[in-house]
C-alpha cells in the first residue's frame, strides 16, 4: 500500500514524499523535491528539484515552488502565488546557486501574491492576496499591497480605553507578561499643559540613557528585537505610534497617543514599534547603556531565549 495519494494524471518522480500527502492532477513534483507528511498539493502545480516541503503543508491550483524554496510545517500557499528565485533573469543565463526563500512555520500567503528571491517569510505570518513581498517579513506580521507593508499583527489584541484603565498611582498591566501601562502626572492651565515622571516613582527604574525616534515614514517597523537584561520606558511625546509586544506566550497591542501615557517593556519582551504618524516623536528611557550583546535580534532564538529556567 502507497504511503502517499497520487492522482493518475499527476506525475510524481520522488521517491522523497511523506506519509498521507495527497498529490493531485497535473500536478509535476521532480525527482530532487522533498516532500513531508499530509502534505495537500492541488492541481497544476509544479515542483522542482532543489524545494523542501514540510508536514502538512497546502499548496493551492497553479503554484509552482522553484530551486531554493523552502516551506516549513503547517504552511499555506494561496492559488497562483508566484515565488521567484532569481534575482536577474536572462533566457540561457543560470546563477551559480539559487537564493534561498522560506516560508517558516504556520505562515499563509494569499492569492496571487508574489515572493521575491531569498526572502524569509517569518513564522505565523499572513501575506495578503496580492501582496508583492520585496523584502523579509517579520514573525506574526499581516502584509499587504506593492510593495508589501506591514498593517497589523495576527492574534494581536488591541489595548483600548487606556486612559480610563490606567491612574496615576497604579499602573495597569497587561498581558504580556510584567508589561505595565502608566498614566503620568498631567498639570493642565491657561498657559498650556505639563506632563512628567519621577525616577522610581512614575519610572520603574533609574534610567542610564534615553534617545528620541522621529521623522519615520509611516511605513517603517522598528524596534523587532528583545532585551537580555535591560528595561525600557517609552512615552509618545507628539503624534501617535503602535507599540506590539510579544513574550513568547501572548501578545497585545497598546497605541501610544499622549504624552501623558507611558509603557514599560521589560526584559525578555519582544518589542515592535509601527504605525508612526508623521509627527510623531517617541522618547525612550533605558535601564542602561548601549550593549550590543543584550539585544536578541531573531525571533526563533528569542523564543528559545525565554522558555530558559530563571536562574
């Protein structure tokens, strides 16, 4: 008994295709592909050597997977998106090697969306219908349009009625974990409005340095790391930006529009700033001086990162 379905009109040359893959009509898979468990590949598509396919993985009508692609488990790929693998196509010209694109683990891309050579397509991502991806996206992120932008994060709560839930003399805190929202002192008269902090009372910590973040075009996602060790305080001075957080378990979404609202990531939180207006100008407090070898800058190790016992 064959450990996989295969359609009479597909035509598999594998002999690397796993446990109850189902391979469909007209679809090719060459000799080279590497095929996983429960694997859904639909009709007209075409697979080449150099490609690795995880479990479970669907592929819809009219994809084909070309030399370096790389889908990871639990992965789904919309009718006719299109994946390219070189950068500079000429008839009869060929690279030496072939850029590398992966779609990690969970990630969606729609319909008719279009994949650049030797991007990586971050874990639990949703690429929209459409989408022209130019460059990597990272983990979580929905992208839409051309060229592909961040708009959003999946399973990303928003915090809403922030001034209602937060007071001056107790923070609220949210779900991502030891993450807290602060409302800071307000003195408001005819002569205008002043908001402030003070170190260990308003500020959970005794700041070693501070830097400003402005003039980002609206588009542009910053931050995309976590801390080893240090703490960070961040107010929204002018305008308004989205902070996401993540600590590996569950994420939230707070919108930083006043001056008066402060937020404190702690360590060990994966941190995403986006959504800037024009204006907006975003002040940062920090536990310590720069050290490059506390930041943690790819999500798989962050995840790793966190699940460590707390010594």
């Amino acid at each position: 008994m064959e450990q996989h379905y295969q359609h009479p009109q597909a035509i598999v040359e594998t002999k690397t295709i796993g446990h109850g893959t189902r391979v469909w009509a007209f679809a090719h898979i060459l000799p080279g592909a590497v095929i996983g468990n429960e694997c859904n590949i639909c009709d007209h598509v075409f697979i080449e050597n150099k490609v690795i396919i995880g479990d479970r993985v669907t592929i819809k009508c009219g994809v084909q997977l070309w030399d370096g692609v790389r889908l990871e488990d639990d992965t789904f790929i919309g009718p006719n998106a299109t994946f390219t693998n070189d950068q500079f196509p000429r008839s009869k010209k060929y690279p030496e090697n072939f850029p590398e694109t992966v779609v990690k683990k969970g990630a969606s891309i729609g319909a008719n969306a279009t994949i650049l050579p030797g991007i990586t397509i971050g874990q639990n991502v949703m690429v929209g219908a459409g989408a022209v991806v130019t460059r990597d996206v990272p983990p979580n992120a929905i992208v839409i349009g051309n060229p592909a932008r961040i708009v959003d994060y999946v399973d990303t709560p928003k915090h809403v009625s922030t001034r209602l839930t937060a007071s001056e003399s107790e923070p609220t805190e949210l779900n991502v974990k030891e993450a807290k929202l602060f409302l800071m002192p307000l003195i408001e008269d005819l002569r205008g409005k002043l908001s402030f902090g003070e170190i260990e009372q308003h500020l959970p910590f005794s700041p070693k340095r501070y830097f400003l973040v402005y003039d980002v075009p609206s588009r542009e996602i910053r931050g995309e790391h976590a801390h080893k060790e240090l703490h960070q305080f961040l107010v929204c001075v002018k305008g308004s930006v989205s902070v996401a957080l993540d600590d590996g378990a569950c994420r939230e979404e707070v919108l930083l529009d006043s001056p008066q609202l402060g937020i404190h990531i702690p360590p060990l939180i994966w941190g995403i700033q986006y959504k800037y207006s024009p204006d907006a100008v975003l002040l940062v407090f920090a536990s310590d001086v720069y050290q490059a070898d506390d930041y943690i800058r790819d999500y798989d190790d962050f995840l790793q990162y966190a699940k460590r016992p707390l010594t």
